[in-house]
C-alpha cells in the first residue's frame, strides 16, 4: 500500500499560532489555493484508488479538492481527527505559556509526558492514528491512498512510520498542503520517499 499523507490548507490560527484542535476553521483564500495545488499534483503523479480525511471542515474541504481531481469521493477516517487540546483549545501559545508556564515548558521539552487538561495525551493519538493506519492497509492492500490530516496527525503518523519515539514529535515539520509519500509490504515494512515536500506551492502567497 502507498500513502499519500497532505495537511490541510491553511486556516486562522496557524499565524500567530494557536491550538486549534477539534475548533471547526474554514480554509482562507489562500488554504483554497493550496488545496487546489497540492490536488494538481496528486492527480497528475499519481493514481490514487480512495481519498480519507480527518472529520473536521479543513480537512474535509481539502481532501474534496483532492478527491475531484482525481475522479473519486472523499470519505472521512475518524481515527485522523485532530489531536484534542481540551482547555487549551483556541488559546495562543504566549496565553497558554503565561498561564501554565512548568506545563507549556514541558510540551516543547518533552511532549510524550504531557496531557491536556480535559484533553488527549500524544500516547492516545498515537493509538488512533495507528488504528486509522490498520484500516487502511486492510481496505486497500495493493492501493494508493491519499490521506488528510493535521500536523500533529502527520506528526504521529510519520513517527510510526519511521519507528521513533514520541519524543521525536518536534524533529517533524509539516506545512499547509505539503506532501508526504511512503509505502508499506505486507510484512509491514515501510519505506519513505517523501517528507513535508512543498514545491507544489512555490508563488502562493
């Protein structure tokens, strides 16, 4: 099976940052624009069978781009929902530094330890999105898939892919519509090819 693993387009929130969450966010102008880049580039190099989402709006919007342009329907995973901040949900990080600073320090030092006050913890996305994973290798054995979800659900997936650690949550990076490609056997052995590629959307501004 191959993954086509993309981010949503860009939504409020990502600059300045805030923990967005479960928060329901319409793509902006430019979000539209780079869901309609990256869905340009997946229909021309590739030939995916099935397109997945996460069940929030900015997925849903991008993978319909996505899905349209490569003659299929999107359908919704929801083991690729976004990662629940709880009480910090739609808090800016200066907000959430000044309130729990010993908390917030922690999630940029050791993010594994952390758990979200009335939220989820990275071990229990971790589950879902290894959950949502065997899905997938289940219905489409021998297919190409394209799946749309958050950066930290990309984070997550791509930590399982390269068999790290939690720990290793910072070392990823990914972009509004970046595109990252890996494939996995029967035995289950992955193979990545591309990480956090974004050349799709050179001159969107």
């Amino acid at each position: 099976m191959q993954i086509i693993l993309t981010r949503h387009g860009q939504v409020e929130g990502i600059h300045p940052e805030r923990f967005r969450g479960r928060m329901e966010l319409a793509l902006t102008a430019l979000g539209r624009q780079q869901a309609q880049a990256v869905a340009q580039r997946i229909a021309a190099e590739f030939a995916p069978q099935a397109v997945y989402t996460s069940p929030m709006g900015r997925c849903r919007e991008t993978g319909a781009e996505i899905a349209a342009a490569c003659g299929l329907s999107a359908q919704v995973l929801d083991g690729v929902n976004d990662l629940d901040y709880g009480e910090w949900q739609w808090k800016t990080h200066d907000e959430v530094k000044a309130a729990h600073p010993q908390e917030y320090a922690l999630w940029k030092s050791a993010p594994q330890w952390v758990r979200f006050p009335g939220g989820e913890s990275l071990q229990d996305l971790a589950l879902r999105t290894a959950d949502g994973l065997r899905t997938l290798m289940q219905r489409h054995a021998d297919h190409t898939v394209v799946l749309v979800g958050h950066d930290s659900v990309n984070r997550a997936l791509l930590l399982h892919a390269l068999d790290l650690p939690l720990s290793g949550y910072w070392r990823i990076t990914q972009k509004p519509c970046c595109l990252n490609l890996f494939s996995v056997d029967a035995q289950g052995k992955v193979a990545l090819q591309l990480v956090n590629d974004t050349t799709h959307l050179r001159g969107l501004t």
